[in-house]
C-alpha cells in the first residue's frame, strides 16, 4: 500500500514539475506579443523625438505674464539683429500706474517718464541650436532691474522662463496669445 501511494504522488509530482504545453495557437501569440510591445515602444520613441525638433524661430509670438492668475501684460517676441528682442504689446489698467503707464521704478530717474507700451524689454537672446534662448537681457519693469533669464518651450504653447541670482531660481510659464509676423 505504500508503494502504491509513493508511485501516486511521484506521478504527480513528475506532473507538476512538467506542465503540458500549449496548444501551438497560443504559444504563437505569446510570443508575438514582446516583439508587438517592442515595436510600440519604438514607434512612441520615434514620433515624439519628431513632434519636439524646437526651431530657433519657435520662440516668435505673443505670450501672456500672468499675475495673481489674472492677465497683466502681453510680451511680443520677435528676430533683430541676429537674434531676438521683444516688447510691451498690453498692459492691463492699474489704478497705481498713471496713464500711459510709465517706466517709474527704473533705477535711472531720467528713464522713469517713458511709457512702458512698446518699450523693448528683452534684447539680444540667442537660440542655443537646441532648444533654449539665452545670453540676452532681459528688463523687469516692475522692479526696475535686469537680468538674462534662460527661455525654452515646454511645447508650442508654453514659454519657460528660467530665472537664476546667485542661489535662487525661479520659473515662470508665460502661455503663447498668438503669433506675430516679423
């Protein structure tokens, strides 16, 4: 009686141990079903590295500064002398900014009577080839001091700024308005 039952569970053991295979139809699927994923994979890796190639004119538009969630200012990016340069286009009305709002926390009292509409802020930024814009100066108007933050575009419709001093940085998203002919 005790062999018997050592030679019932050696068989199942055996059985266990070495599964039946598949029928071929789905042993086929199986193993079509990495390279299927692979193959995926590839095409996904292709055609965003396509739809990302940033274009040194890319950056030629109109983009919106928004403070406290609420619209403040338009920014015309545009190419000049061999790079790029932009300006005031909009204001949004202030009841602290006489009208026309006026350059009045510039650094230089002899500046602080210009009107801030149409006044080029962001002079000289050069595209990296790549995909960012920088060695340029750039002019904030509402501290009255520059600086030469780095710009990239985290898609077509969105304007990183990239603000470094000494230790600190900030970033900002200025969303695209439109585009502008040069």
């Amino acid at each position: 009686m005790k062999i018997r039952n050592l030679k019932t569970k050696k068989k199942k053991l055996l059985a266990q141990a070495n599964p039946q295979p598949l029928p071929e139809s789905s042993s086929w699927r199986i193993s079509l079903f990495p390279f299927m994923v692979s193959f995926l994979c590839l095409l996904f890796v292709i055609s965003s590295s396509i739809a990302e190639a940033v274009e040194s004119d890319d950056i030629v538009g109109v983009w919106l500064i928004e403070r406290d969630d609420e619209a403040a200012e338009k920014i015309g990016i545009y190419p000049c002398d061999g790079g790029y340069c932009g300006k005031i286009i909009w204001l949004k009305s202030s009841a602290d900014q006489p009208e026309p709002p006026l350059d009045i926390n510039n650094k230089d009292e002899s500046l602080r009577c210009r009107p801030l509409l149409d006044l080029e802020i962001i002079t000289d930024y050069q595209f990296d080839g790549e995909d960012s814009w920088h060695d340029g100066n750039f002019y904030s108007h509402r501290r009255g001091k520059s600086a030469s933050p780095e710009f990239s575009l985290l898609d077509a419709n969105h304007l990183q700024v990239k603000v470094t001093i000494l230790l600190f940085k900030k970033t900002f998203v200025w969303p695209r308005v439109a585009q502008v002919s040069p």
